[in-house]
C-alpha cells in the first residue's frame, strides 16, 4: 500500500497543516519510506490478542459527579493570542 | 571550597545538611556556570536566576529553621515539557509562543515541595520529537563530549538533550526529563550520565505537555545512581489529576543502591545484538555479563521474538496519538495565531508555520493511520503488537530478576549527521522502546568509554513496577566499572 499525492493533500487537510505544492512530492516520499518500513507488522500474527491498554491491571478511576474547579477566567484567558471583555476573540466561522 | 557544581546530589544534600555551604552559595555557583556555558551547550532556554535565588534564600531560612525537605536547596534543571508556573513553557515549539503556564506540573510541584530550587528551563526536541535535539525551535544542543582529539560538535541525544547536556556540564545537580521512546536513556548513555523512565503511571503526566499519552514517562536525569533514585522518589506519587496515575506503593528507592545483587538472575535478550553493531557496544555489553557474574548473579539467554516489531509499532502508536494531542494547537486559545482567509485557513496556516518539520511528518503520518479505514490495519494492529511485546517480557520475567542490554546502538553522533534520512534516526531508540512499549521500568548507566573517548551506557529493564531491582542492578555496574569520566570543560 502506498500513497499517492492526492492522499497526502487530504491528509494534509484533515491535519489542518497548510501544504505548498512544491512540498506534496518530498512529503509523499517521506511518508511512503516510513510506511513501508512499518509493513513488517503484517508478518506478526495477532489472531485472537487483545490491544494492550495497561501494563499493570488498572481500573479507572471514579469521584463524585461534582464541581471541583472553576472560577478562574483570568488564568485561562491569560495567553489568548486576542481576547474581548473576558472572550477569546476568533475569526468568524460562520456567516 | 571545591568547586560546588561538580558535587553529586547526595553529596550536596550532605553538604547543605552539615551547612558547610548555604543554598544561596551553591545556586550562585551555578548561576555563574550557566552564563558561562551556555553560548556555548545551549542546553538551557529560560534561565531563571533571580527566582532560582529567592527560592534558595528561602530554603536556607526553612532549613535555619529545622524544616528541610528531602531536596531542600538543591539547584535543579527543568525540561521545558514541564508546566512552570509563571515561566515559559514551549516544549521547545514555536507553536507555544510565549505561552506562561498559570499551574505547575505535578512532577515539578513535588519537587518545590521538598525545597528544590529551579535554575531554568531545559532544552528539548520539539514536543520531545526527535533522538538529537535537533528539532528543537531554539536550537540544538551541544554535547559537552568531544572524540579524543576532534572538535566536531556531536548531539547529547535526545529528546532530553538539554536535561542530559546540562548534568553532564555541571550546569544543575539534577534535572527532570521525560521518555516516550528513549528521551531520557538515550540521551543519558550519550553524555555519560544516569536516567530513568519508570514504570508507566509512577510519575503523574499532569502539566506535562502532551506528546503520546500511552508512552510519555517522566523521569530523573542525574549524575548517579544514587542522585537518581533519590530524585524518582520525589518526582513519583499517585495523582488525581491524571486518570492514568498508578496507585501503587512507592518503596524508598534509595534503599536499593549498594544492596548486594548475588543470586539475581538477569537474562540476556538475543535479539539485542543486532546486525552493524558497534565491536565497541558487543564488547561492553560482554563487560557488564562479566561484571554481573563476579557479583554473584546468574546470567540467563532469554529471547524476546517481538522485539524486532517494537520500533515499527512505536511509529504507528506514537504519531497517531501525537496527532490526536496535537490538534489543541489551533492557535485560538494560546500560542501564535497566523493569518488566513477563514477559519480553515487561520487553523492550517497556524499549524504549518507553528510546528518544524519532524512534528508535521508526525503529524502526517499520525492523522493518516487514524483516518477512515485506515485505523484497524495500522493503529489496533500495533496495539495488538505491543501486547505481544509485552508477553515477551511476562514470559522472559517468569524466569529471570531483570534484563541487562545496550542502552543505544551506538556512541553520540555528530550534529547534522543523520538528517536525510528519518529511520536512520528513529533506529536510535531500538533498545529502549520496548520498554515504552510495554510500560516496564528501564534505566541507563554509564559504564565505559570507547575507543573515540565517547562515554557508552547499559541499560537495565526491569518487571513492572519493579524500579528497584533496576537501580539495584545499575548500582552495581556503576560500582564495578568504577566510571568516573567526565568531559573536560572546553565551553569555558
């Protein structure tokens, strides 16, 4: 399986990374050398083994359904690149 | 007074205890280093000196008042992955601006706790991408190692480049760094100092900037074993602030330093001796068997048929959730925003120009094995993978106390030399990653130099929360190869 241009330009898009044209090729070539090196994981046989989630046996863990934390505007806007009255200021997403 | 940066931890902790130096004493020493050195290792990107001094006024007046912590006044360095409270915090990415966290890191909570002082903020591959430092928006590290005789300036490794650089400089008693693949051991063997990732979960991941969550470990970088396994103590703890945080009980790892490792069954893993490997890497690892057997220990083949698969399976798992992480960084909330016709534009423009180019090819190949159709045959499979890798090591830990192995294929490399091709680079970490992979503890231990006068580690990977056969095994090497080397002081 290798990728084709097109695929890396949706890629690209669904990333949200900008891609110049002249950057698609060398990054199709990148992406086709490390993919192809990861194959090799066809060779191994994992009929009937579940995906690892945890080395040691954990269960996650539960709290109470309460508020714990809040109140803190300030800090959370503290490195906005633009803020208004206590608002993140965004570029307009809809018409 | 001797020079107090060449001072191991324990040795300084002493000193502070017996109050032949002060807190501020030490801390001025090591402020002066810095400025010293730093043009030249770049291993820090935010000096912090007026707050490393009041934090050290303030330990010398806790401990005037019988309060001292178990690192009171101990001048330490910290990765810039660590969030720091009112003090940048990049991850060493354009991306981040000069983004000023409003909360710290647990990790760095638990050291301020006990008294630590902090000297600044550590160099580090962008969002610990990388196996050189070279990623890093702020520059690559210098290793402060130079080849007998050569003046090339060669990497400290990485992503822990400027934690690594740094304690092997004399440039802090001790630093934090972290491991995803190998950022804190690889790193460590190159610039002859000790480092340890433990057990996935033992140190919470709270305030630590995300790169893969499955695998990101925090851990000590430190000039000893010793000095490591008293910073793993503090740096550790169960956190309800990170869901993934072990509730498991913490033993005193310094305890396990000096004790005697006779009848201790330690397996030599076959398919670490790989094909191209240095006669310098065979030769060692030979050295440390021996070491192991004169103590007393029983040495055991043991083979791990998966691990040829780990790295493969690292550079599907890793990138896919580094691009799940990574998608916070819209340049909307902190960071750098840049220009664009809309908001789809806004988002790809910030991105582009935000992150280097090792983190969009991560990006890349992360968004593309997670995306429609694609999830099952590369990220499930690898998962799947790494439970066989895991079963590997349950198998081979059935039998044996701990694993003995190179930390990397190689000594330190000349900057720039493996830029042209991506898995040159990534095969740095063939030793280590399986550890991440697994969750296991792993430590590194400088033990020799080779013939170019470059410092070499052995690794020591040890069962699932087992930290303390790790540092037992690696205090033994230490003590029996007797390494004491240190790289003479060219940087000025």
């Amino acid at each position: 399986m290798s990728v084709t241009n097109e695929d890396v330009k949706k890629v690209a898009r669904l990333a949200r990374i900008a891609l110049p044209e002249d950057q698609v090729e060398p990054m199709t070539n990148e992406l086709n050398g490390i993919l192809n090196w990861i194959e090799q994981l066809g060779e191994v046989n994992v009929d009937g083994v579940e995906a690892m989630t945890s080395v040691v046996e954990a269960s996650l863990p539960m709290r109470e359904d309460v508020i714990t934390d809040g109140n803190r505007q300030d800090e959370v806007l503290a490195n906005a690149p633009r803020t208004e009255d206590g608002f993140f200021v965004v570029p307009k997403a809809v018409e | 007074m001797t020079d107090l940066t060449k001072m191991t931890l324990s040795d300084a902790l002493d000193g502070l205890e017996a109050k032949t130096f002060s807190s501020v004493e030490i801390t001025e020493a090591f402020i002066s280093a810095i400025e010293g050195a730093n043009s030249s290792l770049n291993a820090y990107v935010v000096q912090t000196p007026e707050k490393a001094l009041e934090m050290a006024k303030a330990s010398d007046e806790r401990r005037a008042r019988g309060e001292a912590g178990i690192l009171d006044g101990a001048p330490l360095g910290i990765k810039d992955l660590f969030c720091t409270e009112g003090v940048r915090t990049t991850a060493c990415s354009h991306i981040l601006g000069e983004f000023t966290p409003t909360y710290e890191s647990t990790v760095t909570a638990n050291l301020w706790r006990e008294g630590a002082v902090m000297l600044g903020k550590l160099n580090m591959d962008e969002f610990a991408m990388g196996s050189s430092n070279e990623t890093s928006y702020y520059g690559n590290v210098v290793n402060p190692w130079r080849r007998n005789g050569g003046n090339a300036e060669l990497t400290p490794g990485g992503s822990s480049g400027g934690s690594a650089s740094a304690v092997a400089a004399d440039l802090c008693l001790a630093a934090t760094a972290s491991d995803t693949g190998g950022s804190i051991r690889q790193p460590a063997a190159f610039t002859g100092t000790v480092g340890i990732k433990p057990t996935y979960g033992r140190a919470s991941r709270y305030g630590m900037v995300a790169f893969a969550s499955s695998l990101d470990q925090a851990g000590p970088i430190a000039k000893s074993v010793k000095d490591a396994a008293i910073m793993l103590n503090v740096m550790c703890s169960h956190d309800n602030k990170d869901s993934t945080s072990l509730n498991a009980e913490q033993p005193d790892w310094t305890k396990s330093v000096g004790k005697p490792v006779k009848g201790m069954k330690i397996g030599i893993p076959k398919e670490y001796r790989v094909d191209g490997m240095p006669e310098d890497i065979e030769k060692l690892w030979q050295q440390g068997i021996d070491w192991l057997k004169a103590a007393g220990c029983e040495i055991v083949d043991v083979s791990l048929p998966h691990t040829k698969y780990a790295l493969p399976a690292y550079y599907i798992v890793a990138p896919a959730e580094a691009s799940s992480n990574l998608a916070r960084y819209d340049g909307m909330r902190y960071g750098v925003r840049q220009d664009g016709q809309d908001l789809n534009d806004v988002y790809s423009n910030t991105r582009a120009q935000g992150f280097g180019a090792e983190v969009r090819r991560r990006l890349m190949i992360g968004t593309y094995v997670l995306s429609a159709g694609y999830y099952d045959a590369y990220y499930l499979k690898a998962q799947k993978v790494r439970t066989k890798i895991l079963q590997d090591f349950q198998t081979v830990f059935e039998e044996v106390d701990a694993l003995l192995t190179p930390t990397c294929p190689s000594a330190a490399f000349a900057l720039g030399e493996r830029h042209d091709d991506p898995i040159a680079m990534y095969l740095n970490d063939v030793f280590t990653v399986t550890a991440n992979l697994a969750g296991l503890p792993g430590i590194s231990v400088p033990v020799s130099l080779d013939n170019n006068g470059l410092p070499l580690g052995l690794q020591v990977i040890g069962k699932a929360l087992d930290e303390a056969s790790c540092f037992q095994v690696a205090a033994e090497l230490e003590t029996a190869s007797g390494f004491s080397s240190k790289p003479s002081a060219w940087w000025g």
